[in-house]
C-alpha cells in the first residue's frame, strides 16, 4: 500500500501529466452530466417503462454502452455509437475505395481527411438513427402523455437536433481527451458509461442473493472470485503476443572499409487477438438478423422458432450461432487489419529478415501463416469469452444485468481501455525517471 501511494504521489509531482488526469476527468465529468439531462419535451416521471426494457437483452447492451443515457432519453442517448458504427464502415471502405487507400499511405494529413470524413459520417448515421430512436420510445413502452410536446414536427425536429449535437459533443469530448489527456478519449467515453452502470447492476445481484435465500454472501462471494479469474483471463488474451524473431543488418565501418555485420535481433509481436473486440461487435449486430426474420415468418413453425429462440440473448441458439459469427469475423478482421505483406515489404526494406525464411513474398506468407495459426485459438477463447454472460446465467443463476460484465464486449473494452491507460501513465513516468505505476514509486538514479 505504501508503494502504491508513493507512486500516486510521483503522477501528481509531473506536472504535464497532473493537469492531463485532471483535463480528462473534467471531460469524462461533463459527459457524466450530459447522460442524464433529459430531451426537452418529454416527462421523465414516465420513463419507467423504459428503464424496465433496457435492463436486459440487446437494449441492455446498448443502454451499457451509453452509461444508461438511452434509458434516460438523454441529449446523449445515441452515446458515441454512431462514431465507432463510422469509424468501422470507413476502415472496411479503405479495402474497396483506392482513395481511401491512397490517404492511408499520406500519413498525418492522408489520417486529418480520414478523421474528417469519418465525422461527416457520423453525423450523416446520427440523422437516421435519432428519428428512428424518438419514434422507437413508444414500442419500448413510453406512453403517449410523456411526450409533453406531442410527436409532431414542433418536438421530433428540435429533439433530433440535440441528439445529433449531443453525439457531436460527445466526440469533440472524446477527441479532446486523445489530444489533451490521457489518450484513448472515444473508448474511454465507452469504459466510463459501461462502469457507471456497475454499481447498479452489483447491488441488483447483492439484494436478489442476501433477500431471496439464493446462496447469500457466500455464493455472492464466489461470483466476485470467479469475476476476477475472468478479468484476468481477459487480460491474458489482450496481452498475448507470438514474437518472430527479427535480424537487421546493418553497415560498419572497420579498417577504411565497409563490411556487413549482423545486427542485433528484434521481434515482430504478432498479437493473438489482433481485432479486439470488433468480432464482437459485428456478430452482435448481424445477431439482430434471425428474430426479425422470425417476426416476418411468424406464421410458419420456423419462424415462430426462430423468433424465440433468437430473441433470448442467454439461449442456447442464440449463443452457438453467436460464438461461430465471432470466430468467422476475428479472421476477416485479422485479415483486413493485419496486412502481413505490407510487413514483409517494410521489412525488407528496412533491411531486416526473418532467420531462415526469404525476404519478400516467402516473409508474407510466412507471416500469414503464423497469423492464421494463433488467430484459432485467440478466435476460440474470445468466443467463450463472449458467451460466458449466458454461462454464468444459466449454471449460477446470476441477475442479468450483472452477468453482463462476465465476458463480451463490456469486459474486454474495460480491461483494454485499462491497459492501455496503465501504459499511458508508465510511460510519463519512466519518461521522469520514476518507476511505472504495477512497480514501486521510488525515484530511480540517474547517472
């Protein structure tokens, strides 16, 4: 504990990185605050009904996602969803648009037009998404007498600009946070809105178990533990790399002339989750899929099943189709996202090689290769770790809300977004000549 508070004690001593932490908790405040002002024109006394829908299912995820402001029918109910749905179609254009592709080789000012047009884009998502959210209310069990207003023109307009403008701020937040803070400004935006609702979910879990004679503090006990043991599972495959040796070779000058010398060996760290958490997040949204088509063929025993069964995020369909769509997308996104053969270009113009393999396209391939090898079993354990939520419902009878924070998207975000925060804050202090933040605070000597 006293190393601990000696390390604070140094974070707080850098100047530039205090008034970073401080920068970013302001932001992340002013977000906090904007999740629950609620659109104008609508009776928040009557939003009952609609916290209840969002407790669980899909709402539930997003409503996680947004800190609970899509419950609330906040200015910043679309969160800064509509930027990451923007984000993902820009990079998966980039394969197909040879322009995209062009400013993705002209480096900062090719990243600026990218940045820019993902912006418009964003806007362009939020314009369809705030109209369809507003008329949605109403099936999510929002009565009519909430909207003080009506839902005419006077209140849809004025309310779909504040929800475009909400997510607008909410992205200006977020890229303020990446250039003045901390770094990670949009999936800190997403951490702080999944941890807020935490609390809420705990207590719901810690009530139904001491009140319900469901097993009591000791059963509530081993979920924290077994919690924990997912974390850290979920840390090990964030972090887990598969290290090629590299060797460079580099030019000497000895006795008047030039010879070549091996160089010192480097590593390529090729990571065994190279996506994140976007297989996730692509399953997720094709999820949506088989119980609209249920709904459409309902009058038929197969849509009738369909409908059912893919309507309960904790089913057994439901999570099987779920864990193939993920293992399918982590290689389609590894694919697009790691280009192995650019790596093997760059190498051998850097004059490195990998020992024993030829440079050039046998590098490529062989980098392919090594990918399609480690991203099985790193498809594999996101999968489980995705469905884990179901898992733990079904074996442990834990609440809903709660079980939520066992695996997917929510956990590997938190732990991510962790991480790299972690290392944010390492490198101002090893940049100090202090120790990093998991090792003692004391000050190092320098020479």
């Amino acid at each position: 504990m006293k190393k601990f508070i000696e390390t604070i004690s140094n974070i707080w001593k850098i100047d530039e990185l205090r008034q970073r932490i401080i920068l970013t908790l302001g932001l992340l405040l002013v977000y906090r605050f904007g999740a629950q002002v609620v659109l104008p024109g609508i009776d928040t006394a009557q939003l009952a009904e609609l916290s209840s829908q969002t407790e669980n299912g899909i709402l539930g995820i997003l409503n996680a996602f947004t800190g609970g402001a899509f419950a609330n029918a906040s200015v910043f109910a679309l969160g800064i969803m509509p930027y990451i749905s923007a984000s993902i179609v820009v990079q998966l254009m980039g394969i197909a648009i040879p322009y995209l592709q062009k400013l993705q080789k002209e480096g900062e000012s090719g990243r600026k037009t990218i940045n820019q047009i993902t912006r418009w884009l964003t806007i362009g998502i939020c314009i369809v998404q705030a109209p369809a959210y507003l008329y949605g209310l109403g099936a999510l069990g929002v009565p009519d007498s909430a909207f003080v207003l009506g839902k005419g023109l006077d209140f849809i307009v004025p309310a779909v600009i504040i929800l475009v403008t909400g997510c607008v701020f909410a992205m200006w937040l977020g890229e303020k946070i990446t250039d003045k803070g901390i770094g990670n400004g949009i999936s800190l935006l997403i951490m702080v809105g999944i941890i807020a609702t935490m609390p809420q979910a705990f207590a719901q879990e810690f009530v139904s178990r001491t009140t319900n004679n469901t097993g009591g503090i000791m059963f509530m006990l081993i979920e924290v533990i077994v919690w924990f043991l997912v974390i850290l599972a979920s840390v090990y495959l964030t972090m887990a790399v598969r290290q090629i040796p590299v060797q460079y070779a580099r030019r000497t000058a000895s006795g008047g002339y030039e010879k070549n010398v091996m160089g010192a060996r480097q590593y390529i760290p090729l990571k065994l989750n190279a996506s994140g958490v976007m297989p996730i997040i692509f399953a997720q949204a094709i999820m949506f899929a088989p119980s609209l088509i249920g709904k459409t063929f309902n009058d038929t025993a197969a849509g009738q099943w369909m409908e059912v069964q893919f309507a309960d995020i904790f089913g057994l369909a439901y999570n099987i189709l779920f864990a193939v769509l993920i293992i399918i997308f982590t290689y389609f996104y590894t694919a697009i996202t790691v280009p192995t053969n650019k790596m093997a270009d760059d190498l051998k113009r850097s004059g490195g090689f990998i020992p024993g393999i030829r440079p050039g396209k046998e590098t490529g391939n062989y980098l392919d290769k090594i990918m399609s090898l480690i991203t099985l079993p790193g498809s594999i354990f996101l999968a489980l770790l995705a469905v884990l939520p179901a898992v733990v419902v079904k074996l442990m009878d834990v609440q809903a809300g709660w079980a939520l924070f066992y695996g997917g998207t929510s956990l590997l975000i938190m732990v991510g977004v962790a991480i790299d925060t972690v290392q944010q804050v390492n490198s101002y202090l090893l940049n100090r000549h202090y120790d990093g933040l998991m090792k003692t605070g004391k000050n190092r000597k320098v020479a």
